[in-house]
C-alpha cells in the first residue's frame, strides 16, 4: 500500500450535485494502471451495495455483512451503507404497519447511517428529493470514512464511490432517470424487505 501524492494532488475536485469530469469507467481504468497491485485489486471490491455477492439468495437481504474486504475504508463503507438501507426498511415497515416489521433489525450504529434513514423516514420531501438527502448524507459519510491521510489509497477509493453517486444523482434528471431511480428503490427496498411494495402500488 503506497503513498499516492501525485495522482491524489492531481484529481479535480468533486462537488455533490454538479457533473462529474470524468466517469467512473474512466476512472478505473486510469487508477488501475497507476495503483499497487493489491490497492487496484480492491478497486473490484468497491460498489454502492453493500451486499456480498456470495451471500445466501434465500436469506434477508442485508442480513449478515459482506465478508471483510482486506481494507478498512471499504469495510466501513458497507457497514454504513447496509446500516442505512436496513434502518430505512424498519422506517418503511413501520409506517405501512407491516406485522412483524422487518425482517433483520438494523443496527443503530453507524449513528450517522440511523439518524440519515429516520430524516427521510420524517421527511415530507418528494421521493426524489428525499433520495438526493440520503445522497447527500452517503456523500459526508464517504468524507468522514476516508480519513486525514489525503494521498493513501482511501482518497482514490473515495473518489471512486463519490463519481458512482454523482453518475447516480445524474440518471434521475431526466424522465427516464426518474423511472430508473422508481425502479431501484422498489429495487432495494423488495431486496430489503421481500413483500413490501412501494406506497401507492397494488400487489
């Protein structure tokens, strides 16, 4: 694990809710020439859900957390991105008054993760602005979770996950974005918690 000064120094800043200057494909391909073997590795590891991909299908989504990564920051990562996703299906359960509620209790910490998914849970904002909120608190955790150390590799992963929400943030400014954000968070919250359909829809 090396110390990354010139390419963390030479990175164009990223700020949350402008377009981003490059993609995230770009960006891989950029870093994975540039990074120690074992970091660019981990670059396969990184992912807005924080789901193991080897995990049991036939169990609660988000039940157990992924494996651990051989890297802190990712590791933190999942832990806050899974702790959002079950407290916002508990919150969900709990206003449609499913008996039983959700199927895995969410952790109450990371408190930042809890307190983001009860906001949203409170919020009368649109569906889309509430997901630009939880966006925006994924965004402060990403900051929080990189650290001091600005020229390690957590930066460039930092970096990495900020450009996938910024692409994200980007696919709901059209109709069609809207439709794909609809589809994700029926997406999440089915994957969440199986049975629950989004408000408003008829099973």
């Amino acid at each position: 694990m090396g110390s990354y000064y010139y390419l963390a120094a030479q990175l164009p800043d990223l700020v949350f809710g402008q377009n981003a200057p490059m993609s995230s494909a770009a960006f891989r391909d950029l870093v994975k020439r540039l990074l120690d073997k074992e970091d660019s590795d981990m670059l396969d590891k990184i992912s807005l859900d924080p789901a193991d991909p080897l995990s049991d299908p036939s169990q609660p989504a988000y039940g157990q957390g992924a494996a651990p990564s051989g890297c802190g920051f990712i590791d933190k990562w999942r832990e806050w991105e899974r702790a959002l996703r079950l407290n916002l299906a508990r919150n969900r359960a709990l206003r449609l008054k499913r008996e039983g509620g959700a199927p895995v209790d969410p952790p109450a910490h990371p408190l930042d993760a809890a307190a983001a998914a009860l906001k949203a849970g409170l919020s009368d904002e649109s569906p889309l602005e509430a997901e630009f909120s939880l966006d925006r608190a994924r965004w402060n955790a990403i900051n929080h979770l990189q650290g001091i150390a600005y020229f390690s590799r957590n930066t460039i992963y930092a970096y990495y996950l900020k450009l996938l929400l910024l692409e994200r943030r980007k696919s709901f400014d059209t109709e069609a974005g809207f439709a794909e954000y609809k589809s994700l968070y029926a997406s999440i919250l089915e994957r969440a918690q199986p049975g629950i359909l989004p408000a408003g829809e008829a099973k």
